[in-house]
C-alpha cells in the first residue's frame, strides 16, 4: 500500500484551489501591483476584500443637503474585520522570509485575524491580549484557529511593547500594524471605495485605536490618486472613544477605558501617520462618548439593517453628533458641499462582541403554540 503523508495531500489540494481563488481574488491577487509581493510570494489568502459598500438611505437623510452616505461594511471579511486586509499581505510576507511563528498583541479583532491566517500558512502563531477586556467571540476565534493565547495583566499598549520587544528574536514575525505590510494590505479598502465609486469621496469617517487604519486608507487614497484612478483625496474624520482619546487629547491615556474594547488603546502606534493624515486632508479628530456609541450601535441595527461591534459604530457615532450640533464651526461634515459623498468605515461584525446588546438582558415573548396568542402579541407589539 502506498502511504500519502498529510502534508502532501493538503499541498495537492491547495494548489487545486489556488487557481480559484485567483478568479474571485483576495486583495494580494486583485492589487497585486500596489502591493509589496512578488511572483514568488506565497500568497496566504481567505479571500479577504470585495466587501460591500452599502447605501445608507436613513442616515443620508439626517445629514440631508442632497449628500449620500456609504457604508463599508468590512464585518464581511473572513474573520470578521477589516484585519484580515492587512493579515494576508503580513502573513504572506511573514513566510516568505521565512518565519515560523507569528505573533501579535491585541484588543481581539487583530489577533483573531492573525490566528487564522497562520493556520492556513501552517505556522505557529501566539497572541498577548490584555487579561479580560477581550470579547468573548473574539477569544473564541483565537482559540479555534489554534493560537497560543496569552493573557498579560495590564493593557492593550502593554502588550504592543512587549511585542516590539519580542522583535528582535529570529524567525518571529510581529504582525500588528507596526509591521507595514499590514498598512499596505488594509489600504486597499480605499482602493475598493474608488473603484465602487468611480471617484474618491468628499469625507471618510472612522473609528481610531492604534491608528493604523487611518494611515492605511489614507495612502491607499494617495496612491490611487497619483496612479489617475481619483482626482481628489477625501477629508479624513476620525473618532476615539471619549476617555481613551490621546490623539484627541494630545497626550498618551495611561488607563484608556470604553465600552468599545477594540479601540482601548492609550498610546497608539500610528499616532503620528494618523494626525498627518487628519491635518493634511483638511479633516479632524475628535471623540464620542460610550452612550453615543452604544445608541449608534443600536441606530445601525435597527435603521440601516446592519450589526457592527462598539468600536465599529463609532464613525456612525461621530457622524451623528457631527450632524446634531450647531456650534462646531472647524467641522468637516459642516464644511461638506451639497450632494457630497461619505463613506463610514464599520470595521468589525457585532456577532463578536454581543456583550453590550445583551447586557439589558432582552427577553423573547413567551407563548404557547397558539396561532391566536401569536396574533394578539404582534398586535401589542405594533
Ligand atoms: N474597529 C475595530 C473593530 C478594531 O478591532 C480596531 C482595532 C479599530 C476599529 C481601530 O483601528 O487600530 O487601526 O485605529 N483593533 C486592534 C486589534 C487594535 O488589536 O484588533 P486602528
């Protein structure tokens, strides 16, 4: 009998798939020539990208003045995040150097991206989350990719200098966006917008943690405006939870503190990319409150149809507030010209975080199976 070693038979049917997922392409395959790879680059792909952006009708009408307002749902990428733009290019980049452990520090989207994209590399990766502040169906997600999962007492910037320190060790990849192979996957999320779009928006607006996003979209914004796919850069708006706000603020946040756990962050690795990104579009930083976020969570649910984590609704949160006050002169949803376009980035999927939602403790209606008893509930409930 002729003995096949798994290894051979996962290869076999991996290059069975590679050519289909060239055809429906992750974001390596479909901006390859924007991207730091080679033909030799092992390309490690779940097919991240293509995510919808989706027309916001209701929230169009409250910024009113004829703008329209898109949302880019990156929830749908694999993991659920827009991480995984970033992860496909770093893990890639990662074995083709050689690596054979990856690892990253995390608030939970980050590392659940990580985790997964090194198991279809088929290399080691290990995650530092600060001990109990990680969403339960983010944890869960590094557990099953089979991550090695390590909690530190202390917070998400105590694990990102643990991390630069682990930096130095060979054959060890570190793949948070302080590795920029993960900006340069992540900026095709502005190339996608142009592409839909046929031309760069007015305004984007996004939630900010460790800032990396905001640098990423930023110079993918650039790069297709030099390379003629646009012929205007949007202004940047960006939006920190109130009490873990340093760009805000100015000033590094030694106890960051948000419902939104993602973007718990005090001392962000791409602080200064991300305020050259705001000055430079003309756009501006500022903070929403926790009941803001939350109340914007719900907002997207129940309004626009779609289910994002805290830290997600935090753009639509600060497009909100931006809409409702009347006193912000310097405000770049103020200065937009009727019949703009904005685009909100909603970077996470609520189905990892239902913690907030739950916490009310929502109950279903009881009843017995009586087609009459059904009737008279939803006629209360009309
Ligand atoms: N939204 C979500 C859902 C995130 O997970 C993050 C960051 C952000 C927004 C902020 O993006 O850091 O580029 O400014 N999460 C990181 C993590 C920190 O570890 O998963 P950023």
């Amino acid at each position: 009998m002729c003995e096949i070693a798994a290894d051979d038979v996962v290869g076999s049917v991996m290059s069975m798939f590679s050519s289909a997922i060239a055809a429906s392409g992750g974001v390596i395959e479909r901006y390859r020539n924007f991207l730091p790879v080679s033909e030799t680059t092992p390309i490690i792909s779940l097919n991240e990208g293509s995510t919808p952006l989706i027309p916001a009708p209701r929230l169009s009408s409250i910024v009113g003045r004829d703008c329209r307002v898109y949302l880019k749902f990156e929830g749908l990428n694999p993991t659920g995040s827009f991480k995984d733009r970033g992860m496909t290019v770093a893990v890639s980049k990662a074995v083709e150097r050689g690596a054979h452990l990856v690892v990253c520090a995390s608030t939970g989207n980050t590392s659940a991206s990580a985790a997964a994209y090194a198991a279809r590399a088929g290399v080691q990766c290990a995650v530092l989350l600060p001990s109990g502040k990680i969403a339960m169906g983010k944890l869960a997600q590094a557990f099953i990719y089979g991550a090695v999962v390590i909690a530190l007492e202390g917070n998400f910037d105590r694990c990102l200098a643990l991390i630069r320190e682990l930096s130095t060790e060979p054959g060890i990849a570190i793949v948070n966006s302080i590795n920029h192979d993960r900006l340069e996957g992540q900026k095709t999320a502005a190339f996608e917008i142009v592409d839909a779009l046929g031309e760069a928006p007015d305004l984007h607006i996004l939630p900010v943690g460790n800032a990396g996003n905001t640098a990423a979209y930023w110079k993918g914004y650039a790069e297709y405006l030099h390379s003629g796919h646009s012929t205007r850069l949007p202004r940047m708006l960006g939006f920190q939870a109130a009490n873990a706000a340093p760009i805000y603020y100015d000033r590094i946040i030694e106890q960051p503190d948000t419902v939104a756990s993602a973007i718990r962050i005090g001392n962000p690795a791409s602080w200064k990319m991300a305020k050259a990104a705001f000055n430079a579009s003309g756009g501006a930083i500022d903070i929403v409150s926790d009941e803001e976020i939350l109340s914007a969570q719900r907002w997207l649910a129940s309004n626009e149809g779609l289910f994002v984590e805290p830290a997600s609704a935090a753009s639509v949160a600060g497009l909100l507030k931006c809409c409702s006050e009347r006193d912000c002169a310097g405000c770049p949803v103020r200065k937009l010209p009727d019949g703009s376009t904005v685009v909100c980035t909603l970077t996470g999927n609520g189905l990892k975080d239902v913690a907030a939602v739950m916490s009310d403790n929502p109950q279903p209606v009881f009843a017995s199976s009586d087609k009459a008893e059904i009737l008279s509930i939803l006629k209360k409930s009309r």
